[in-house]
C-alpha cells in the first residue's frame, strides 16, 4: 500500500443557525443506549455553489484546489454545502455520518462534520472522500485528526474524554474536473449520534412482531473468497461486510450485473462479492470495513443506505417484519455464541428473520459454503454480543429502496432510523 498524502485546502466562513431537536421523549429506560438519527436537509444549509432541494449538486465553482494522493496531483472545482448545526438532546460520545450519492467519472466528495460541547465548536473533522469509481480519488477514511476535541476511528467520530458533545454539524464538499459538467449527486445524508452505557451484560429484549418471519435473502459466504485480490484485502475473514452488504443487494435485486463483474476471474463462484470488496475498499483503512462505505456502495445502485444504532433485538424486528433485513455489527469469544463455531474481534453478518420463539436467523457470511450461511442463533446470546459495549453497542446498516417505507420507530424515544 502506498501512503497517501494530502493536500487539501477548503476554507469558508459560514453563519451558525439551529436546527431544534424534536420534542423530547422519556429517557431511555436503564442501560439502554442513547442514540438520534437525523436526516440533513439540505434547503436549510449554507449553500456556496451547489443547487439545494431534495438532492445537492454542483451548481457553480465556489473555487479550486488540489488533492494528492496515491493517483498523483489534480486540481479540482468545488463547492460546499453546510447543515444547519443540529441539537441532539443528549451528550452524545460518538457520531457516524452516513450518504448516498451519485459520482460520475471526474467527481467525488468529501463528507465533515464538526461537534458542539461544553467549550464550544470543535474543529472540521472529515468523515470520509468518496467516490463510486476508483479513476479520479483513491477512496478513504482519515486518520491521525484527533485533537483535544476528539478523533475518527475510520468511520466514527469519538469525542474526546470529558468533552461529548450536545450538537453538530455536517459539511459536504463536491468535487468535479476544472471545466466539467458532471457533478456529484447527493440524495441523501444523515448522521447517527450516541452515547452506549458501560455493560458487560445485555438481557435479552421482548418480542417484537416478527417472530416466525423469515426473509428471503441470498446467501453468500465470505470465505469462499479466501486470497481473492490481495490488493483489496484478500476476502475470506476480511470481506465479512461486502458480503453482508451483497446479500442486501441481493434481495432487492439490486446487486451489479454479470457486465459489471466482467473482470472477476471466471472462476470466481459469487462475482458480486468480489465487486462489492473493491468498491467499498478504504484505502487508508487498508479494508472494506467501513461501515458508511458500505452504504454508500448500495446507494450506487439505486437504493437508500444509512447507518444507525438499535436498541434491542424488539427494534430490529420492527424492520424485519416490514419485509428490511438488518446488516449488524458484532464481536465475541467462541463460546458466547452457541453455533457460530468461531470467535471474532469484529463481524458483520444479516439478520433476516426470528424463529417461532424468537431465536435469530441469519444469514452469517462466516460459513464454509453458500448453503451454510443460514444459522440461527439463541435470542439472549445474539442480542449480547452485539448490544454491549464492548461491542458495536447495536450498530447496524439500514438499507432498502427509497419506496419501501421504513416502518415506525419505537414510541417516546427518539427516532434511530
């Protein structure tokens, strides 16, 4: 891999206004995880350059810059777009911001946010540069930006000790060649905030309306890729999220189409696999594990994509009972999930329906084959290793056609999708 260098300067001054949160609700019950999803709006941002309605786009060059990095020195055109600061109604430790966009060739964009806490405004921290194709940019997360305000763990911003932060705001830039008029396209943009409670120990939630209800998702394995293109991190272990975002697509029968995967070897069993890994890679991650990556690749193909965190196994069935299964987030020792066969630091897997007495199924991409994706998993265990706080603390990817409305979030709470 070779290291990536930056030079990037985009600076504006932009006016601060408020958007207020939604009325309050009761406070989670104990234990429970504090978390917000909002929707940016991008008519009531701060506009320099771009057209703002029901999606963003580059109007006008609000000036030049260069970029370097693994591809060479380009200049580019640019114009930004900056929310409206958002209150989140509770001082939040983490935020995932999360988009969707169209990146024609010649074009990309880059995703900042900036927080609120008790000594004011922290700094711009860029949450990702993205691009669907890999010609321009070379895709990627940030690293080495934390300060005394806080950091971004690849995808995460993790506000600093003592300092959480009661507000935010997004920035987006668009990037185009000099004299071009493609644009990016940006449908949508949100971000989850959330603060998780130390736990070791997850009780398992009540039902929530999907028990007996199983999905029809595809199943795919990620080991079967075991030292596939090394240069986009070699399958097997490392491409448990393309997978699971693949098997999405799948079910929506929105995943790339055989022209699309024309340069997977021949051999290859699941093509689209391998195309989601290469086009979700984040190249100073070195992996295909970012989480908003991951969203943003489904929105190439036409589908809406975010990032949240649920709070219980009970809201996750709300989902699948409207027909959306839910990509999760977990970790665990081998024993702590009864069937899984393994340990891991991190995976990602499907969850695509409940038992008649409420167990997990899903579609876990850990398997040896295809036809051994299903599993189902004990309620009590799987609701464990993915709610704690030595886990993901209930992260999720929410993906699904723009017209498939989301159902209801959980009353008196926040909304979280």
């Amino acid at each position: 891999m070779r290291a990536v260098t930056v030079i990037l300067s985009t600076v504006l001054s932009t006016s601060l206004s408020v958007v207020p949160p939604a009325a309050a609700g009761p406070e989670p019950p104990a234990g429970v995880a504090d978390v917000v999803y909002q929707r940016a709006a991008f008519r009531d941002g701060t506009a320099a350059g771009v057209a703002a309605g029901r999606t963003l786009t580059l109007r006008s060059p609000a000036g030049t810059t260069t970029y370097t990095d693994a591809l060479g020195t380009r200049r580019w055109e640019y114009a930004t777009w900056t929310g409206a600061e958002r209150r989140i109604g509770f001082p939040a430790t983490e935020l995932v911001a999360s988009w969707t966009a169209d990146t024609p060739a010649g074009t990309w964009l880059q995703v900042e946010m900036r927080g609120r806490h008790a000594g004011g405004l922290t700094k711009w921290y860029v949450m990702g540069r993205w691009a669907y194709g890999e010609q321009d940019i070379r895709r990627t997360s940030l690293p080495g930006q934390g300060d005394a305000g806080g950091t971004v763990a690849v995808d995460t911003f993790v506000a600093a000790t003592g300092r959480p932060i009661t507000g935010y705001q997004l920035r987006l830039t668009l990037y185009r060649a000099p004299g071009s008029h493609a644009t990016p396209v940006v449908r949508a943009l949100g971000a989850m905030a959330s603060a998780v409670p130390a736990r070791d120990r997850v009780p398992a939630s009540p039902g929530g309306g999907a028990w007996g209800v199983e999905l029809a998702v595809p199943r795919r394995s990620q080991s079967i890729h075991q030292g596939h293109y090394p240069e986009w991190d070699g399958g097997g272990q490392a491409w448990c999220s393309p997978t699971s975002t693949t098997m999405v697509l799948g079910y929506w029968d929105r995943w790339p189409s055989a022209a699309d995967t024309a340069w997977v070897d021949p051999a290859d069993p699941d093509p689209e696999v391998d195309h989601a890994a290469r086009y979700v890679y984040d190249h100073a991650y070195q992996g295909a594990g970012n989480w908003p990556f991951n969203t943003a690749y489904a929105g190439h193909y036409g589908l809406a994509g975010f990032i949240t965190r649920l709070r219980s196994l009970t809201e996750l069935e709300r989902l699948v009972a409207a027909g959306i299964p839910v990509i999760t987030s977990q970790s665990f020792k081998e024993h702590e999930l009864p069937g899984a066969g393994y340990g891991t630091n991190g995976h990602i897997m499907v969850v695509i329906g409940f038992t008649a007495t409420g167990d997990v199924i899903a579609n876990d991409p850990a398997s040896p084959s295809d036809q051994a994706v299903r599993r189902v998993y004990p309620r009590a265990d799987f609701e464990n290793v993915w709610q704690r706080s030595s886990s993901s603390g209930g992260i999720a990817y929410i993906i699904h056609p723009p017209d498939r409305p989301l159902p209801p979030t959980t009353p008196g709470l926040p909304a979280n999708w």
